[in-house]
C-alpha cells in the first residue's frame, strides 16, 4: 500500500493541493508595465482594480473595440496608451505582466502561451485554471492594504468580506500607522529593545480580543 501524498496531479498534470496555496505578495505596480488585452466591461473592471490601488501604473491596453468607459476613465491618467488593434504577439514584449481580459476564449489562450514563452506571468479573466496570478478583492485604509483571495472559488464572497472589513476598520487606523511609523523612526537601542517597544504599545490592539475569549 502506498502512502498517499497531501499534493496530487490534475488531469493536465498540474500539482495540486487541499486549501489555498497562493502566495500573497504586494506588487508595485508603479514600477511595473501592465498590458491588458481587451477593452469591454471586463477589461474596464480590471483596469479601474489597477488604478484605484496604484493609480501611477503604465497601461498599455490593446483592443479591437473599445467601450466608451475605458475613454472616460483614462482621461486623468496620461500614462495609460490606448491601441485600437488586434492582438499580437510583439505586444508583450516591453510587458513585465500580462491580464487577458478579452471575450474569446481561443485569443486568451493564444494570449497566454505568449505570455509564457517570454516568461511573464498572466491573470485571464474568469479563467482561474488559465491564471498565473488573481486580482483579489482588496481593503483599503490610508497606508494599510489588505488583500483577500477565495483562490479562486468565489469573487463575491471575497467581496462581501472587504465590505464587511472596510464597515468595521476605521479610517483613522491610518492616523495610527503615521503615529507608529514616526514612534518606530524615533527609538534607540538594539532591534531587540525596538521590538520590546513596539510590542508594547500595540498590546493594546490585541488585548481586548484575548480578554474577551
């Protein structure tokens, strides 16, 4: 008898694996060049996720058909080029990441084998099978950022969770992160004795929550 293995292999010989294994990271995109094929309502909703959390982020979009809320929206953002076109290959290659936001499955495809054979990672919309990355649902308080991922399964609880977070954090948390950014700027002594302080001032946050089990 075998023992079996916590991580098995898909019918497309992908590794899987109970639970979420998406590892979370914070991009700065600000930095990054983002092109994204396709320009209907799918492609607006991906570009308005990119902009509303790093408004800086150079966008090239490239579309066939172009709805008029892609023109509104990126009337105040001059770094977004828009290219009326059909998709080829030579559009990735000054990309560092790739969102295939089309209609046609076989284009998403197509759009994705190039995006790999030039070593970039890609999000197609409603695909996750077809996903190297999600755009999750984020909270958003001043400086703090948090990022929810249902890998995959299902958007709509992910954002009713951020609507749950973003009711229940005050937006003042934010004054509170200046206040312990200035005090963790301020403190002498080794990263021992710095620690020792932080962990002090900001028992109280986590007190109540232990008190009250």
């Amino acid at each position: 008898m075998t023992q079996s293995s916590p991580n098995n292999e898909s019918l497309t010989g992908e590794k899987t694996s109970a639970g979420n294994q998406l590892f979370p990271v914070f991009l700065k995109l600000n930095e990054l060049h983002i092109v994204l094929i396709g320009a209907g309502n799918v492609g607006l909703e991906k570009l308005n996720a990119i902009l509303n959390n790093s408004p800086f982020t150079r966008v090239t979009i490239i579309a066939e058909d172009i709805i008029p809320g892609i023109y509104a929206l990126v009337v105040d953002f001059p770094q977004i080029n828009i290219i009326q076109k059909s998709f080829a290959d030579t559009d990735l290659d000054d990309a560092n990441l790739v969102i295939a936001a089309t209609n046609n499955s076989e284009l998403n495809k197509r759009i994705r084998e190039a995006a790999h054979q030039r070593k970039l990672l890609i999000n197609v919309a409603d695909k996750p099978e077809l996903c190297d990355f999600y755009l999750g649902s984020v909270v958003h308080k001043g400086d703090l950022k948090i990022g929810i991922s249902t890998n995959g399964k299902s958007p709509t609880i992910a954002k009713r969770l951020k609507e749950v977070l973003n009711e229940s954090l005050p937006a003042a948390l934010d004054i509170t992160l200046q206040q312990m950014n200035n005090l963790r700027n301020s403190l002498t002594g080794d990263f021992a004795d710095k620690v020792k302080k932080l962990n002090e001032v900001t028992a109280i946050l986590v007190d109540p929550i232990t008190k009250g089990r």
